[in-house]
C-alpha cells in the first residue's frame, strides 16, 4: 500500500481563518482524499497543533516529532484549523508535551462541551457550513482565551527564520530572554511539545519543504544551504529522520 505525503497533492487547500480568530489560529484548511487515492497518508511534523474535523468528530493533532501514518479512507474530506504557535495551550489547557505524536478526541479535553460543538457543527449539510460553524463557536470562546505567550511565540519565529536571517542557537534564546537554557527547555515542552533544538530540527525540515515547492530544477545541495543544513549529507539524514522518506521522494510527492 503506497504512503502520499499528505498535503502535498492539488487536494489540499489553506486559507486565512475569520478575523476575529486570527491572532490564535494560523490557518484554516481542508484536504479532499481523492475517490481513487488508496493509502496510507504521512504527516510530518511542523511544530504546530491543528484542530481537526474528521469522521464526525472534533480531534486534535498533537505536535509531531517525526512522521506520523495516518489511514484515511478513499472520498474522505479532512478540514481543520492551525493553530498559532504556542497558542494551543491556552485553549486545550494541558502542556503540549501531554499529547505530542498523539492524535486526541476534543472531549478528553473539553468534556461535554466538545460534544455539544461536535453535535452542532454535525448537523451541517456540506463541509463548508461545517467549517463554518466550527469557527462561530471558536469566536465565542475565542473572546475569553489568552493569546499565546509572546516570548514563545517569539522563539517559534526567530527558530522559523522569519525574525531575523540568522537562525539563533539555545545560547542565545537563553540570552534574548533573560533566563535558563532548563527554563527554556521547559516552556518550549509546554508550547510546543519538545525542547528548542527539536524544534530547530523541525523548522529547518520546513524550510527544505518550502524550498522543495517552489517550480524549477532540483537543487539539492544549494537548498541545503538555504535551508540551514550543513551540507546535502546533512540534508538528507534529516529528511529522512523526520519524514521516512529520501529528499528525492519528498520532492516527487510533492509535485503531485
């Protein structure tokens, strides 16, 4: 039984979740499993949680810290929402090192109000009215939830690369924040699910994975570069630590 990369394919579609949701979630998205497309799906790990509607019920996608297999039956629709980085414990309320690698059922968090969500959203004649509702209900609660914590959030971007051109070390995320690298080690677990150097390991992953996307010719070793890696070596035992799967696999799925 062949594994896609899930997400990689035409199928799966992002967009920004309604204004108010914004400042907690990343992105709303849906995958369509094509009638056609028998398999298992891989899911890498990018040091986010997503909120998912599947099957009839509200889960949560804990932080991953390699590939997870997923079996997704044939003509199912996946929808979901991702959250912003070092968001999510504000809303489930556990540390993220509770459900890392793990896939959870929103009631084990919320109860009975999870249930009354899934019961509502349920009753939606398309996938679209039911993306809809979910993100009514996370509006309301939405108006009494705490942003994420400025300083991991913090740590997420500049790991990101995003911040600032240079990917900083532990050292100096302990410097920038005044505190100590078992400090920071903790909070990063709360946030994220695993310690800064993890992290970094994940982020640089995604950055091959943004590079990977773009149109043109493979370009192994300079992408390796731009990415963070030492060298094409280094490249491809990360990819295939955290995904399963050779650079040059990775980049056929996802040009399908």
């Amino acid at each position: 039984m062949e594994s896609v990369v899930a997400g990689s394919a035409k199928h799966y579609a992002e967009a920004l979740p309604s204004a108010p949701l914004r400042s907690h979630f990343r992105c709303k998205w849906t995958h369509r499993i094509p009638h056609d497309l028998a398999g298992n799906f891989i899911v890498v790990p990018d040091g986010c949680v997503d909120l998912l509607w599947i099957d009839g019920r509200l889960m949560v996608a804990g932080p991953d810290r390699s590939a997870a297999v997923e079996a997704i039956a044939p003509g199912s629709v996946v929808s979901g929402l991702r959250f912003q980085p070092a968001a999510a414990i504000k809303w489930l309320g556990v540390p993220m090192s509770e459900i890392v690698d793990r896939r959870v059922g929103l009631e084990e968090l919320w109860g009975a109000e999870a249930r009354r969500h899934a019961d509502w959203i349920g009753e939606a004649n398309t996938q679209a009215e039911r993306i809809h509702r979910l993100e009514a209900r996370l509006i309301r609660k939405a108006m009494t939830t705490e942003p994420a914590d400025r300083d991991m959030a913090g740590v997420f971007g500049l790991l990101d690369g995003k911040v600032d051109s240079l990917v900083p070390s532990v050292a100096d995320l302990v410097m920038r924040l005044d505190t100590s690298e078992r400090t920071l080690r903790r909070r990063c677990r709360e946030a994220f699910g695993y310690g800064p150097k993890t992290l970094d390991r994940v982020l640089r992953f995604q950055r091959f994975l943004a590079l990977a996307r773009r149109p043109g010719e493979r370009r192994l070793a300079q992408w390796a570069v731009e990415a963070g890696y030492a060298d094409q070596a280094h490249l491809a035992r990360e990819v295939k630590r955290l995904s399963g799967l050779s650079p040059s696999a990775v980049i056929g799925q996802l040009a399908m």
